[in-house]
C-alpha cells in the first residue's frame, strides 16, 4: 500500500485516480476529484489529508481518501480518522476495481493504521451503505484483529425513479396536495418554478439568493445551513463554481413574484441528481412550496438527462421530501472502529455499556408508580 498527501494525489495522478472512481462498482460523487479539489483547498484544523491506495503492477486498484483530526462522537471529542470531506460527504465506499482488490485494500490499510500511525482513538466511517462492501469489508476485517467496533443506521436515502414514472405523482393524496399548495401560493403572488444547471455567469448571484432564504428558513433559526453562514460557504462556494463550470451542478427554483421563496440545489452523477441542499422561506411554509417544486423538477428532470432523484442522505428525524413518492430507501450506517488503548477502551465501555444502562434506568418507572 502506498500513501500520499491528497494535493500531490490531485497534482500527479488525477487521470488514474478518475479511473479508478469510474472503475468502481459502487461509485460515489464524493470520491470525484471536483469534490477533493475543493476539500484539499478548504483550510480546516484538520492535521492530514492524505489518499491510501492499492497498486497492482503499477496501476491503481483501489483507495481512500482519508483524514486526520478531531472530531466528536456523541459527547467525547477525539483525535480521529475518518474520510476525507467529513462531515460533509453523503457516501463512502472504497474505490476499487472490484471486492478482491478492494478487500486486499481494506486489510493493508487496516494495519497501516494500526502499525504506523499512533495518536489516533478511532477510525469513524459514516454514511456507509448498509450492508454494503465497505461496511461489510471493514467490520469483518477489524474484528478480525480483535479491534472494538460499534455500528448503527445513521440514515435513510430515498429515491424515485422520474424516467420509469415519467415525474407523476405516485398517489392521489399527493397529488391532492399539489393542488391545493398551488392554488395557495399563487394567492401571494405569480409563481415561476425551473430546473436547470445554472450558468457559471450568473451563479454567484443566484447563490446570494439561496443564502437569504436559507436564513429565513428553519436551517437559518438553527445555525445549520451551508450558504448562509462564513465557516461552510468558504468550502461550498468554491465547489459549486467548479461543479457548475463543469455543468455537474443543478438547481431548482420556486419564485413568487419575481423573489426566490424555495430551492433545492444537488449534485449531477451517473444520471442521478444527488439532493444536496434545500430550504424555503417560512411564509406560505404550510401550502408545501418545497414539495411542490420537487414536483416540478421531477417533470424536468428527464430535459436535464436525469432518469432519477435520489436524497443522497437523508435524516431519521426529519425524513426527506422524496420519502413521500414511495421509492426506494437506501440506508447508511456508521462503523466506529477503536484502536486499542485505554482511551478508546473506556469511551467504547461508556457507549455500548454504562450509557445504555443509565438510559435504562432512567426510563424504569418508580417502585409502586407503575
């Protein structure tokens, strides 16, 4: 196995890297260089960001991109490994050529970790696909090695299938809704709805406007968006610039009177659109201004050359817009895998044992209130 710092990866092997991604049988948007491009040029406290890769006679079979640093897991911030773009990525895999190669890489990149890099507490690989090789690969192998692992669903992707359902509302209640929020939104004025990939040109201003609303929605009251606040934007921005100059970007508009009310802004990849990020403005929030230009962009999307929307990653709280158009669901999980010491051994105890007891517990009613 061989390790290199991701800008020299980027520099020096860009077209094998791409590749390797094409190569990949489960291939993921956030191992796409446009994606590590801006994730190398981001400045964050991060201490390495670096690309494990496998070769087999000198040409790539299979790799990560990986980084180090802190990070929390539940109420403990530790020192950390974890996938280059975290927490921002929406899936990991491995790329590789295929299993064999791939599993080959997994076991090298395992012992590496363990062998030659200390300071470390635990490895954390989140929005895996559940049951997936990646998951799979790197649960057995580490138990393997005796090593402490924890695993849980963490989220759930649906998707929808616009060029088998030609973008028509799977059900009579919905589209009951669509009606009604319609008929309701045009109250406050003319509504205009599109679905294009945006002009380099004109980008900038139109990100402005996502922003506005994004801080006028409930992302803005909780402090959770990405356009409308300095630390995020400083990595999204320079990304959706090269995305759009690479026409790999698409966005989705609802105005009403001429002002942006809803977007809903995604990654173009394998003839998906990736769903990224969404938010609209609170007035008119209950006639479904988000659901119903989700709508329109599936009756688009076929223009665009997208044959499905898929939510990438979505919430178990707060289930995604496309939840509601009843296709599948795919779930990710998140695999923590401690390295042996003391440290890891006592979070590890303190999750999977002395928490769980004490969430027990306190849900145990009271002697003789029961």
């Amino acid at each position: 196995m061989i390790v290199v710092p991701l800008a020299e990866l980027l520099r020096r092997r860009r077209d094998e890297w791409a590749a390797l991604v094409a190569a990949n049988p489960a291939a993921t948007f956030f191992a796409r260089a446009e994606w590590l491009d801006a994730w190398a040029a981001h400045p964050t406290e991060r201490r390495e960001s670096l690309v494990a890769l496998r070769e087999e006679r000198g040409r790539l079979v299979a790799g990560l991109p990986l980084q180090r640093g802190r990070g929390t897991i539940g109420r403990w911030r530790l020192a950390k490994w974890e996938v280059a773009g975290a927490p921002w990525l929406d899936r990991v895999d491995v790329a590789r050529v295929d299993d064999a190669a791939g599993a080959a890489f997994v076991e090298e990149l395992l012992d590496w970790l363990l062998a030659q890099r200390s300071g470390w507490t635990v490895l954390d690989l989140r929005e895996t696909t559940r049951d997936g090789f990646a998951i799979e690969t790197f649960a057995r192998l580490a138990a393997a090695r005796r090593l402490r692992v924890e695993r849980r669903v963490c989220s759930m992707a649906p998707c929808f299938d616009v060029a088998a359902h030609g973008g028509r509302p799977p059900s009579a209640n919905l589209r009951s809704q669509l009606a009604r929020g319609s008929k309701r939104l045009a109250e406050l004025g003319r509504v205009d709805v599109a679905f294009e990939r945006p002009e380099p040109a004109r980008l900038d201003a139109l990100l402005d406007e996502c922003a506005a609303v994004e801080r006028e929605s409930w992302k803005g009251r909780s402090a959770t968006g990405i356009l409308a606040r300095a630390a995020p934007a400083a990595f999204f921005r320079p990304l959706f610039r090269a995305l759009a100059d690479a026409r790999l970007l698409a966005v989705g508009t609802l105005r009403i009177g001429g002002a942006l009310h809803a977007y809903h802004l995604g990654f173009l990849h394998d003839g998906a659109f990736l769903s990224y990020n969404l938010a609209n403005r609170a007035e008119g929030q209950e006639h479904g201004p988000g659901t119903l230009l989700l709508q329109a962009m599936a009756e688009r999307a076929a223009a665009l050359g997208i044959a499905r929307l898929d939510a990438s990653r979505g919430e178990l709280e707060r289930p995604h817009l496309l939840h509601r158009y009843g296709g599948p669901v795919r779930e990710h999980e998140q695999l923590l895998v401690w390295r042996p010491g003391a440290r890891g051994a006592a979070v590890h105890l303190a999750r999977t044992v002395v928490l769980p007891r004490l969430r027990a517990l306190r849900r145990k009613p009271a002697k003789g209130t029961a």
